[in-house]
C-alpha cells in the first residue's frame, strides 16, 4: 500500500485528506475532505487517464478514444506520486506515468452510486 499525503485546497468537496494505492487489492483509494470516500478499480482509473496519448490533443483524438482492449500490464497499477498539490500521476506496470489525475477529475468521476445518480 502506498499512502499518500496531499496538501489541502480550498473546495472539501475536491479535497483529499487522504489517498492509497492498494496494489495487492488494485485499487485506488481516496478520503475526501467533506466525508465521502472513492475508490477505483484499477482497470476502470485506466480507462480514465486523461493524458494526451490517452485521451488525445489539438483536436485529435487520443489512443483510448478507439476503444482498445487493456492488457494485464496497462491496468496493473504499481504506484503513484503527487503532482504539486493538485493531482496523482499512477505508474502501470507497462511503464506508462503521463497520466495526471486532478483531484477535481478523481471526485467528479467517482464511480459511487450515489456520485453517479447526481447530475454532472
């Protein structure tokens, strides 16, 4: 498990007071400020990756846009590390690290049932 600590910006609601990566359970674990907990299974942060090979540039669309099939290694996650006090970057164990999951990203994608019935 690697725990990782976040500084504290403005909004609870896209806050972290806590985040762990569970590699045993593949898991991405976040506590937010305003009480809620989200956690993703690390295939499905995968899919979320918002950086630009991932998800594409200049009006391109990105490499997972064509709906690719993940291996193993693309959705085992293996760690992370905070990106000044706004984001995690996740490691894969394919070696891909460009990925930078905003805080604001991570809570408006929470995969909750509570989360995914409010409007977006």
């Amino acid at each position: 498990m690697t725990n990782v600590q976040p500084s504290k910006p403005s909004d609870p609601r896209n806050s972290p007071t806590a985040l762990r990566i569970l590699r045993e359970q593949q898991r991405l674990e976040v506590d937010w400020a305003d009480g809620h907990q989200t956690r993703y299974a690390a295939e499905a942060l995968r899919w979320l990756c918002p950086c630009a090979y991932c998800r594409g540039e200049a009006g391109l669309p990105g490499w997972l846009d064509a709906n690719p099939k993940l291996t193993s290694e693309q959705t085992t996650l293996t760690g992370g590390e905070m990106i000044g006090g706004y984001a995690l970057c996740a490691f894969w164990s394919d070696g891909h690290r460009t990925g930078y999951y905003s805080f604001t990203l991570l809570r408006d994608r929470c995969p909750c049932e509570g989360c995914l019935s409010e409007p977006r």
